[in-house]
C-alpha cells in the first residue's frame, strides 16, 4: 500500500514538473497532451499561482515556477506523513 501510495505522488510531481516545462514553451492550450497536464495539475497549481503576481523573465514564467515549487514541497510532506501513518 505504501508503495502505491508513493507511486502516486511521485507520478503527480512528474506531473507538476512537465506543467512547468510546458508553460515554458509556446504550445496551443487546445492541445490534448498540454490539456491532460493542465487539467491534471490544476487543482494543485491554479490556487497558488492566482495569489502570485503574474511575472516572467523572458519565456520563464516564474508564478508558475513558485507555485510548482510549493506544490512539490507540499506534496512532498502530504506523502510522508501519509506513508508513515499506514501500518
């Protein structure tokens, strides 16, 4: 169960972390392969990312960066504490 519980989170991070990459690169937000992404990842990041000034140093968008960033650190520790309460 731990395993699977592990997987998951760490798949949700790849997630976030091809999202980032993503809003990185000029791609058509109809796409279906960034659409999956989006739609995967925006319960996590949209939240963060509405409370951020929106900023971007050239084609980097550093909202998104920040929030990725404290989704990860939050998934992180969701998944320890998880992980170490199952028997």
């Amino acid at each position: 169960m731990r395993l699977l519980i592990g997987l998951f989170f760490q798949l949700l991070v790849l997630c976030l972390f091809v999202r980032m990459i993503l809003s990185w690169l000029p791609l058509s937000p109809g796409n279906r392969f960034v659409r999956f992404f989006y739609n995967v990842t925006g319960p996590l990041i949209d939240p963060v990312a509405r409370r951020l000034p929106r900023m971007s140093i050239g084609m980097f968008d550093v909202g998104t960066s920040v929030a990725f960033l404290f989704s990860w650190w939050a998934i992180t520790i969701l998944s320890a504490l998880i992980t170490s309460s199952i028997p």
